[in-house]
C-alpha cells in the first residue's frame, strides 16, 4: 500500500514536466497577451498555442484567459500563475546561460541593415560579450543580406521584407511604429500659432523609397499627394540624419530614433503613428540549440523584452 502511494505522488510530481511546452506557450501568450504573437515568439502555429492553452485549462480545470478579439486577458487564476511559471523559466534560462559562459568559446558573424547595426544592436553586442566573453561576435552592415548556406552569416537581422526566403526561421524583434518629426528649426516653421501642421506643404524626407510617406498619408491625409515630393535616401541613418540637419521632416520612430528624440535633435510634429515595418532576425533552419546563434538570439530576444 505504501508503495503504490509512493507511485502515485512521484507520477503527480511528474505531471508538469509533461506539459513543459504547454507552459511554454501559456507564458508566452499571457507575456503578449496574444495568441498570435506567442506563436510568432516560440515559431509554431496558433492553433499549436491554443491547443497548449486547452490542455493546461483542462488540467487545471479552470479557464486561465479570457479571449478579447485578437487579444487575451488573464483570468485570476492566470494572473496567480504567470508569476511562478516565469521565474521558474528564467531559473533554467539563468542556469543553461551560467553553464555556457565558463564553457562555451565560439565566434558568431552576425550580419544586419545599417540603422539597426549602429543605432541598436552595436550596443547590445557589447553587452551581450560582457556576459558570454568566450563567444566572439563580428557585426556587418549589409542592406542586401546574405544567404545563411553561404557561411557569411549566422544571424541575419534586417526588415521583414529583406529577410532570407529559404532555409531560414525567423523571429520578430520589434515594429517601427512611426510619426512625423523634424529638426527644432523647422518645426518652428511649420507648426502654426495653433499648433496645426499643413502637410500639403510639408518638406519631406525619404528612406529607400516613398512608400512609408505613402502609406501614413493614406491613412491621415488620404487626399494629399505631398507624398510623393521630397529627397530620398537609400539607407534609413542617412535619412534620420539630414532630417537632424533640416533638410525635411521623416517618418521616425522611438527605437531607432530614439537618441534624436530624446535630445530634441527630432522634435515630434504630429502624435499619429503608422506601423511601417518590423525587424527580425533571421538563422539558419538547422540551427542547434547548444550553438552560439541560438544562445545570442535567446538572449538578444530577453534584452529586447528586459
């Protein structure tokens, strides 16, 4: 009798670790409060996450989110659990990296679009080898990637739209959600004694294209054609930096712009945004998980959520 009750605890203990990925998926979803987005984050489909998320509130027997449109809400039993559920992962995750950073030596080439490499990721890099000194990161500015086969890259990290199309897997990093800002001098010129901006009239930047311009006028201004006006750049820094010098106003944003805006260099003429794009990173499909790659986009992808 003892025995059998013995067997019986052990195989209750044992019961979580058989829905690892379930919680996985919970934690990730209540983290996004997003199905969608949680299955972008652990590269599965939703209907992978939504069938975890019924596995998990058949266990426990009670519903863990409230579904919201394309959103989700933690219930209250969800919001008791997300707290434990994320510590212990960060346990594992501070216990797998300990291990790597006394025993793994390795070199990683990672190649990225030229406003990402030095308005973003530079810094990151750095802070990356401060905690893994054995891995050893080369960054290059390429706008045209290379292909992940050619072993010119480890890691491509450039706007969606430029990412590799095969042999590749891909993770969302952040979306450029941009508004209409311009050097302190020219916004003195434009804005009006009530705050009003003519776009009709207003001095344009570009990056690689009119499009970005396109698509926010579209949106704000649908019977302006003032798009199509202004200078164009092919690479995004150029960009950000003769609207510093007040040469128009460009479409920025708070990541990439982010030191522009916070100095006054870019001043904001008008709150609305226009979602224009997004980065990702991209590795090969026959990634391992023990390999550098894998370690440096696992973490650059906490930094990113830190």
């Amino acid at each position: 009798m003892a025995l059998s009750v013995g067997f019986s605890y052990t195989e209750d203990m044992n019961v979580p670790l058989k829905h690892l990925n379930a919680l996985r998926a919970f934690e990730a979803a209540a983290r996004h409060e997003s199905l969608a987005q949680a299955a972008r984050d652990l590269n599965v489909s939703h209907s992978v996450i939504s069938q975890h998320i019924k596995t998990l509130e058949a266990w426990f027997g009670v519903p863990l989110f409230v579904r919201l449109g394309n959103k989700v809400a933690l219930t209250d039993e969800g919001r008791e659990l997300l707290p434990h559920i994320s510590s212990a992962f960060q346990t594992m995750k501070d216990a797998c990296y300990n291990i790597l950073k006394k025993h793994q030596r390795a070199s990683l080439n990672v190649v990225a679009e030229s406003a990402i490499a030095s308005r973003w990721l530079r810094k990151r890099i750095n802070a990356f080898s401060e905690e893994f000194p054995r891995i050893d990161v080369d960054l290059t500015v390429a706008w045209k990637p290379p292909l992940l086969t050619d072993g010119q890259a480890d890691i491509i990290v450039n706007f969606e739209t430029r990412r590799p199309t095969s042999g590749a897997i891909h993770h969302q990093l952040f979306p450029l959600d941009c508004f209409p800002a311009c050097s302190p001098e020219m916004y003195a010129k434009l804005v009006d004694e009530h705050g009003a901006v003519n776009f009709d009239a207003l001095p344009l930047v570009h990056d690689h294209g009119k499009q970005i311009w396109q698509m926010w006028y579209a949106k704000y201004a649908p019977e302006s054609e003032n798009w199509k006006s202004g200078k164009i750049y092919s690479d995004f820094s150029m960009a950000i930096d003769a609207a510093v010098d007040g040469e128009g106003a460009i479409l920025a944003d708070d990541i990439i712009c982010q030191r522009e805006i916070a100095s006054g260099a870019l001043v904001p003429l008008d709150v609305r945004t226009k979602r224009c794009a997004w980065y990702s990173a991209s590795v090969s499909k026959e990634i391992s998980k023990s390999s550098s790659a894998y370690v440096f986009l696992s973490w650059l992808r906490a930094y990113r959520d830190a």
